[in-house]
C-alpha cells in the first residue's frame, strides 16, 4: 500500500529528473549530430537534424587539417598546449593545496586560522577582478604569452580549491596520532609524507577530478594572457570561429568542440564514483 501511495510522487521526481537531464544533454546531442553532418547539409536543412551521410572527414579536418589563427595544423597543438598547462597546474596546486590544508588543520600555529581564511578568500573573487593584478605580475616576470605563465596563474589560483578541500578532510584524522608522530622525532615533512599522505588518496582523488576539469576549460585566462600558437584549445575554438565566420564550417566546429572536450569526459566518466566517494570521506569523523 505504501509503495502506491508514493507512486505518483515517485513518477513525477522521475519525470521532473528527466527533464532536466533531456536540457542539459540536448546541445550536446545537437553538436554530436552536427560534427556528422555536411556542411552543405547542415546549410540546405538546418542545425537541428540526423546525418543523412557519415561525415567522419570534420574529425580529420578539425584535428589536423583547418585552419586557426593563419596556421593549418588543426587543433592537435592546441591540445598540446592544453596539456602542457593543464598536467603540471593541476600537479602543482594538488600537492601545495595538500602541504597547506595539511598545515592549517593537523600541524596548528599561531595565525593559521587568519592564513587559512584569506587564502579561501581566493574562493570568492570574481576573474575579472585578477586580469590585472595578473598582468603586472607576468609583465614583471616575463611570461606574458607563454604556457608557463599559465600554468603559474592555474597553480596559484587552484590553491584556494585544494586548501579547502584538503582542510576538510583531514580535520577528520585523529590528532593523537599526529602527537605520537612527533614524540618519535618525526618533522613536519616527515608525518606528512609518510601518515598523511598515504591517507589522502580518496581527497587527492577529488582535487585531481576538479582541477583538471577546471584548468582544462578555463577560457579567460588562456585568451588574455596568450594569443598565436601559445593559446590553450579552449582559446583556439574561438578563432577557429572566426575564422570561418565568412563561410560557415558547423561541420569542422562542430568536430573541434567534441574533440576538445574529451579529456574532460573521460575524466568524468573513468573518474566520477571516486569523486562523489572522494568527498563524503571525510564527512563523518
């Protein structure tokens, strides 16, 4: 009786669920479906339609064949670039992020609550707001228009990310064995690399996921800060638009947008039951 009570209330979640999953999946499919269409095709029906012939050449094209930003090479460096960034920065930031959340919660010290509080404060501040400071810093520095800078920029400002996540979780590990750690003589380096690390794979797991998704399609800094064969692929899509605004390619864009989002999939789909396990971990203590 009771499973027929909620019968209705159950079909309705079902369908409300399904709506939102049809919204979000709908330009997905739409782009999928269009990086298999002919131009001529897409040009004589319209956006939204099957492929009447497997266009497979667009893949081809868009990887090594189009052109962006008067370079025919596709947008197989671009992705190298991506790579180039993405990899280190999110390295980079994952092992400071655990160093700092290690400092913050497990190893206390005068202040930490005041440092912890201003480098989560990186959490809430708009982009747009950091182009400039940015700027002078690379200017000063001599990475404008490089990958490194970049990837200066993406360690740094991943930071605020990892502390937290990393904070979080290890308020949950007993403070006593910290204590008996350093009664035997073990440094602050020491207990970290040989306790609180081989702890750590569940909250590594999740900073990973997030920081690699985040850099991979991060777009301001990459078309700021860089221009030419330096720009990450996010930044060379939209050339490779401008491109061909004067003779539409929906086909080929439409090609370069689903290759470019691959990493990003994967990551997703390889990776996302260890970030849902990654973050209740350390809910309950």
């Amino acid at each position: 009786m009771r499973d027929q009570t909620f019968a209705p209330t159950r079909i309705l979640i079902y369908l409300v669920v399904s709506l939102i999953a049809a919204a979000w999946l709908a330009p997905l499919v739409v782009v999928v479906l269009n990086s298999l269409r002919t131009n001529e095709e897409i040009a004589q029906a319209s956006m939204i339609g099957w492929p009447k012939h497997w266009a497979w050449s667009n893949y081809a094209a868009a990887w090594s064949g189009f052109c962006v930003a008067e370079t025919c090479a596709g947008i197989r460096p671009y992705m190298l670039n991506s790579a180039l960034v993405t990899i280190p920065a999110t390295i980079f930031s994952t092992m400071l992020g655990a160093i700092a959340g290690y400092a913050v919660s497990l190893w206390r010290f005068r202040g930490d609550s005041w440092i912890y509080g201003i480098v989560t404060l990186g959490l809430f501040l708009p982009q747009q707001m950091r182009l400039l400071p940015w700027t002078i810093v690379l200017r000063d520095i001599g990475l404008i228009n490089t990958l490194t800078g970049l990837v200066l920029i993406h360690t740094i400002q991943g930071l605020s990310f990892t502390t937290l996540f990393c904070r979080n979780y290890y308020v949950a590990i007993p403070h006593e064995l910290i204590r008996a750690a350093r009664i035997d003589g073990a440094g602050f380096f020491r207990i970290f690399w040989r306790i609180i690390l081989p702890l750590s794979a569940p909250i590594l797991i999740v900073t990973v996921i997030w920081q690699f998704t985040h850099i991979w399609n991060e777009f301001l800094y990459g078309v700021t800060f860089t221009s030419g064969q330096q720009q990450p692929v996010t930044a060379a899509l939209i050339a490779l638009s401008a491109a061909v605004a004067d003779i539409p390619q929906h086909g080929v864009q439409s090609a370069a947008v689903i290759i470019a989002a691959l990493p990003t999939l994967l990551i997703y789909l390889l990776g996302g039951r260890y970030f849902v396990r990654g973050l209740t971990a350390g809910a309950v203590k």
